[in-house]
C-alpha cells in the first residue's frame, strides 16, 4: 500500500470498522436489509432506525463506500432487547 494519497481514503470510520468485521461471520441465509427494509420489518419509519443509529441505539451490520447502512435483523432485534441506560 502506498503512504502517497488523500488523507480523505487514509480515514478510519469506526462504524464502517466495526460493521465490516461484524459481516465476516454472518450467515449467508439472512440477507442483509436496507433502512427501509428493516423499518418496514420492525413496523417503524426509516427515520426511527436513522435516529436509532445516529443515537447509538443499534449498530448497522454494514455501511456502504455510499455511507448507506446495511442491517441483519437478527442483530438488530438482540441490540433492541439490551437495557437502555438513562441520561442522567
């Protein structure tokens, strides 16, 4: 790998980071769901699971070089079930 390039492509996204490793185990029979499809799954708006993701609340399984997330619902149903801590 060259160290000549944009500082923009040397960025680390944490998310992206996490999501990427998170996929590598992932079951080839559970399709991964767009904001869309997961919000249609959960019966919510794609605007909850953005504020959702934006608040911490779930992690996507996969973001895309486009920042779109990419969600295993079986993830998404076990981060729903965790205890959520108060603001103090």
């Amino acid at each position: 790998m060259s160290s000549c390039g944009s500082s923009a492509s040397n960025r680390i996204d944490p998310v992206a980071d996490r999501a990427e490793h998170a996929a590598v185990g992932r079951p080839d029979d559970q399709p991964l769901l767009t904001t869309a499809e997961l919000a249609r799954r959960l019966n919510v708006t794609s605007g909850t699971v953005q504020r959702w993701v934006r608040t911490g609340r779930i992690r996507p399984t996969l973001v895309t070089p486009g920042n779109q997330f990419r969600f295993n619902l079986d993830d998404v149903l076990e981060q729903l079930s965790q205890p959520r801590k108060r603001p103090d």
